[in-house]
C-alpha cells in the first residue's frame, strides 16, 4: 500500500464512535490507521474491510458546474484501500477494492473499482497487428514508441533483435506489475460502471465509462487523460493526452500521445501513436503511425500499416482471400489518402503521398513512386507518377501536421518528421526517374502506348510528365540543401566554396528509411539495433532517447546524402565543383521551384473556377452567385494560401540573387 502520510496512527475511541454514529462500520476496526488531521466527521454510510489507510480530510473539492463538497468518504465500501489528502469518494453502489487514491481524487457515482488479481495495467500484452492469424506480435508497454513497435513488427527476420526487444518489454511489464491499483492525483471519476485492473495516472478524467478492464491511462498534469460516456477498453494502453470518447469501444489496443477516438469508433487488436484520429468507423489489426485519421462510418482500416493517412468514406481492404485465412497485409506509405468508396486487396503497397481512387484487386506495388495518383478503370489500376506534387492539398497537408499536433507532454514518445521532401522521398523519386526513363525508352514515343509494370498500367503522357514532375521535384531538395548549405559561407573561390560543401562525416549516406514517421539513415538505425542485441541499451527509455537524439540530428545527417546525391546527380567530381557548377544549379533550382509554384497556383485556381460555385446564390441565382461564393470562401487573389504561393516566389527569387551575387563575388581566376 502506498503511504499519503508520514505516520500513520490507529483509530482513537472517539474517532471510532462518531464513525459508528455517522453510520460507518468495520469488519475489524483495527486494521484502519489514519493520518494527523484525519477528520471522522467527514466519513458517512461508510463501510471499512482489510487494511485500510486515510489521510486528512479538511478542504472542499469543485465539481463541474460549481457545486462544492467536503472531502471525505460518503456511502462507499472500501476494502484494502489507501487514501490520499482531501479525496472525495461518494456514491459507490458496490466497492473500491485493492487500490492507492492519490489527492484531491474525486470520485463519484461509480459501481465498482478493483484490482482482482497480480497485474501489468496492460504492460506486456501482445498485439496482433498486421497479420490477424499472427507473426508480428507487437508487445504493449506504457512507453511504447512508434519506433520501437515498428521495429517488434517489420524486422522479423532477425530473431536476435526481437529476442532483445522482448527482453527490454519485459522487463517493463515486471516493473509494472503490481496487486494494487492506483489512482493518481486530481483525478476525476464519474458515473461510471466498472473498473477492474486499471492503472490511472494523474489529472485524468473518466465521466460516464461502462468498463474499463486491464489497462493503463499515462496521464499527467500536463497532457491528461480524458475517458468519455459509454466508452469500453479492455486490455488497454492510453497515453499523455490521449481520449475515447463517445461510446467509443477498443480491446487489445494502444493510443498514443495526443490520438482522439471517438463518435462509437471501433478497435481491436491495433496500435494508433501520436495524434491519430478514428470516429465512426473500425479498426482490425491495424498499425496506424501518426496522423492516421480515419473519420467515416462506412469506412474500415484492416491489417494495414498506415501513417499521415486521410481515409475516405467507404475506404476499405482485404485481407482475406479465403484459402488459408486472414493472412495478408497491405503497406500505405506516408501522407497517402483514399478517395470515396476506395477499395484496395492486400496484399499491396502503396507509395508516399499517394491518392488512391476507385477500387484496385490486384496486388499492386507502387512503393518506389511517391506523390502519385492510384486510378481504378474498368477492374485497371492506373499509375499517374509524380502528379501529387503540383497538388495544392500535398502542400496542404504539409502545413496543417505541425499546426495539429496535439501532444502537449514534455515527454514525446515519437519523434516525427514533416518534411515532404527528404533523402527517404528523394531516394525513391530518383530510382522513380530512373525506371521511367526506362520504361519511356521502351514504349518510344507513340502517345497510345502503355505499359504494364507491378501489376499497374501506366500511360505514355503520364509517364512522360512524372519524369519531368521527379526532375523537378530532386532540382528543388537538392538546391535547397546546397542553398541552406552555404547560406554563411564564403563562396568567393573555389576552393573555399568545395571546403564549405564538404560533409564533415559520412554519416547519412545509402538508404533511408520512414521508421514510422522518424526518416532516418538506415545505417544509423541498424547500429541502433546493433546497442539493442549487444545489450548496451538496456530499457525502452533508452532506446526511446536514441530515436530522439537521431531525429534531433536529422539536417546533420541529410547533408552528406545530398551531397553525394547532387554529385551524381549532375556528374560532377568532388575536387573540381567550380563557382560555375553551383550558379547553374541555382538557376535551375529557381526554375523549378517557381514551375512548381506556378502548378501549385494553377491547382489552386481550380477551387474557384465557375464551376464550383454552382451551390451558391441559391436566393437569387446567378445575380448573387459570386457576392455570395465570396461572402463564404473569398476571393482567389485573397486567399491565404494562393498569396502565400505567390510569396513563396519571391522569396526563392531573392534567395536566388543573393546567392548569385555571392558566388560571382570572386574573380574567375580564382575557381
């Protein structure tokens, strides 16, 4: 039992009989010990068994609305509870049993609070996630980051690894397990029914649940907890900042820092980390990364790995071909979306911010062409290559993650990186130009053509103008890289403009990886997991804050990858990049970053094109049409974003001159 107080004293004779007069009772009076302070007056219709531990009751608590009350203990059954200062418990039908109530609690209204039994609050659970029929069991810890389960779940084929990370998950689950139940401070408890085997941590709130059984709610002063009305969690991990509300209804699942799950959603089985959205719809052994949002009714993620995910109405998978079970799973690659009534057979994997539309039974593979467009025709998947980089809802999306964290925790489990454009993106953007060049190089130049290629068709025009979108898309990082490389360098001769662009480490260079959401060196990530195997990193902690001190290190990393990405990309050599090579990448990178506005200001025009004002003016009709288009969603010129397009130019233009005028600095000679 947990001590709320320095001593403890037994009962006196007169504190006992104003509790037998105010209606209390005892199966054994001296098994109660109190705290100095300890005011019997404010104990009614309260009955004691096993050993129980009060403390000072001498302050007022606020409900909402602005009731107050005294803190005590009023018509309650307690049994082998420890009590906190000044906690108000009243109008428990059955009892609390088995639990430590940290101070200035309130609880009020509820059926019954127990812990039944040795448990782990949900540490230690397996998690199915992905394959139903199981093989990538994900083991749940109140820490749990979306790095580490990421980890447990794709990297099966080194059983050293998972052996270790199995070793660190239970040694956190033994570090929870625990016969009491506790209740941190200023929580509040209100009509609800039952809970069994939970673990509430401090400033929660949990306002009309129906049951709450085997779980964990890792909630703090600064990022609570909230559990809603007719809400159901059975072997359950919540984290800082999270809520269920809404007759919300998961078992065997996690949610992160700062997710929202809510309006009858339904989960099980699944793992959703920071600031997921799931209302309406249903989740089935799914691994949602961050910014999965699911919000429909109709729709349906299953045994899929999702992160940055806008699911459309309707969107649903397979993952069952009815021969040896629910066996399959599908990949969807960051910032991805599903249109209306989208539909996808796993298995399949899916490229970054892809657009998925229409229904697609084969299993395709477009996870080397980020920024794309899946279209169904006539049972078909079509690939469009590259078009979702001239989308204004790309860039949309880009700005509204950050704006929409949540999280409001010092602690942030998962280390998340918004860039659209990074070696990870870049890297299969370039193997992308590469394979369509190949392919266009296949079909010649007959504009009927198409081809096949993993299971997708791909038309000759939309291949031609995905190479020239990649094109542009590697002009832009790489100029920007070198840009912000030399932003402080002086650039005057040649040689000191090589020594300002050489890497001062090799750190960053080969393949990259989205470990969900934090885009690392896959290098850097198998030493990692090198400390993980040799013991070195010897807790989840630990390893969570060797993620963090990678991601904090990210620009670091990212400038030997593009530096030798610029290398090859445009064929120079190392000892002989001259003045001259970098002013002619600065033109073209203006040149591509001002195309790329100019498609992104075409994009947005579209939203204020005649014909999608057809809706407005309903009064009067064409007369008001445009006052009234106006009135609502403004005018095209003074549309934040479309300004914001038109500064970005400038802005890109100057950054242009400026590095011109200092690379020009120099005499030629000098080169």
């Amino acid at each position: 039992m947990k001590y709320y107080a320095k001593h403890y004293r037994p009962l006196t004779q007169e504190e006992q009989s104003i509790l037998q007069h105010n209606l209390c009772s005892s199966s054994d009076w001296s098994l109660i010990r109190v705290a100095e302070g300890f005011d019997p007056a404010r104990c009614r219709g309260a009955h004691f068994s096993g050993e129980v531990l009060l403390a000072r009751f001498d302050a007022e608590v606020e409900l909402p609305g602005g009731v107050r009350k005294p803190t005590g203990i009023y018509h309650a059954h307690l049994h082998h509870c420890s009590i906190g200062d000044n906690v108000l418990i009243e109008g428990v039908n059955e009892y609390i049993s088995n639990y430590n109530i940290g101070p200035y609690t309130i609880i009020f209204n509820i059926d019954r609070m127990l812990v039944c039994s040795e448990t782990t609050f949900g540490n230690g659970l397996k998690i199915e996630v992905l394959n139903e029929t199981g093989g990538r069991e994900v083991v749940m810890t109140h820490n749990l980051s979306a790095h580490v389960a990421y980890l447990m779940a794709f990297y099966r084929h080194d059983p050293e690894l998972i052996h270790a990370l199995g070793q660190l998950t239970e040694r956190e689950s033994r570090a929870r397990t625990h016969c009491m139940g506790e209740v941190g401070e200023r929580v509040l408890i209100r009509s609800t029914h039952t809970i069994e085997n939970t673990y509430i941590g401090p400033y929660a709130r949990i306002e009309g649940a129906s049951r709450l059984r085997e779980g964990s709610l890792m909630s703090n002063r600064e990022d609570p907890v909230y559990i809603g009305y007719n809400v159901s969690c059975v072997n359950f991990i919540l984290q800082s900042g999270s809520s269920v509300l809404d007759g919300a209804t998961i078992s065997n699942c996690l949610v992160g820092q700062g997710t929202r799950l809510s309006h009858l959603f339904s989960a099980h089985d699944s793992l959703f980390f920071a600031n997921c959205q799931g209302e309406n719809g249903e989740a089935c052994a799914v691994f949602a990364g961050p910014y999965t949002v699911s919000m429909h009714k109709s729709s349906l993620l299953i045994a899929g790995y999702y992160s940055f995910l806008n699911a459309g109405s309707g969107s649903n998978q397979s993952n069952h071909l009815y021969k040896l079970g629910p066996i399959h799973q599908g990949i969807v690659e960051r910032g991805s979306k599903t249109t209306s009534d989208s539909y996808v057979l796993w298995p399949s994997h899916i490229g970054p911010f892809t657009l998925v539309m229409g229904r697609h039974v084969d299993h395709v593979d477009s996870s080397d062409f980020p920024f794309s467009y899946l279209i169904e025709d006539h049972n078909e998947t079509y690939l469009v290559p590259g078009v979702n980089l001239r989308s204004v809802g790309t860039i949309r999306d880009a700005k509204k993650w950050p704006a929409r964290d949540r999280r409001k925790d010092s602690q942030l489990l998962d280390s998340i990186n918004f860039n659209l454009l990074s070696p990870y993106t870049v890297g299969k953007m370039i193997r992308a130009h590469q394979a369509l060049s190949e392919l266009s190089h296949l079909l010649g130049n007959t504009a009927d053509h198409k081809i096949a290629y993993r299971n997708m068709r791909i038309q000759q025009r939309a291949l031609e103008r995905g190479i020239k979108l990649y094109e542009i898309a590697i002009v832009k990082f790489l100029g920007n890289s070198v840009i912000h490389r030399l932003r402080d360098s002086d650039c005057s001769t040649g040689t000191r403009l090589r020594d300002a662009l050489r890497p001062h480490s090799e750190r960053g260079l080969g393949s990259w990886i989205d470990l969900c959401g934090l885009i690392a060196p896959e290098q850097e990530i198998d030493e990692i997991i090198q400390r993980v195997k040799s013991h070195e990193i010897e807790s989840l902690d630990a390893l969570n804050a060797a993620f963090a001190d990678l991601h904090r290190h990210y620009y670091d990393l990212e400038w030997p990858w593009a530096y030798q990405a610029m290398l090859e990309w445009y064929g120079l050599e190392e000892e002989t990049i001259s003045r001259a090579d970098i002013l002619a990448l600065v033109d073209q990178w203006e040149q591509c970053v001002t195309e790329l506005d100019h498609m992104l200001y075409e994009d947005a025009k579209k939203e204020f094109a005649k014909s999608v004002k057809v809706g407005f003016g309903i009064v009067s009709g064409g007369r008001t049409q445009e006052a009234d288009f106006e009135s609502v969603r403004g005018a095209f010129d003074t549309n934040p974003f479309v300004l914001s397009v038109l500064e970005h130019i400038e802005a890109k233009r100057a950054l242009a001159v400026d590095m011109r005028e200092r690379l020009r600095a120099g005499s030629p000679s000098t080169d």
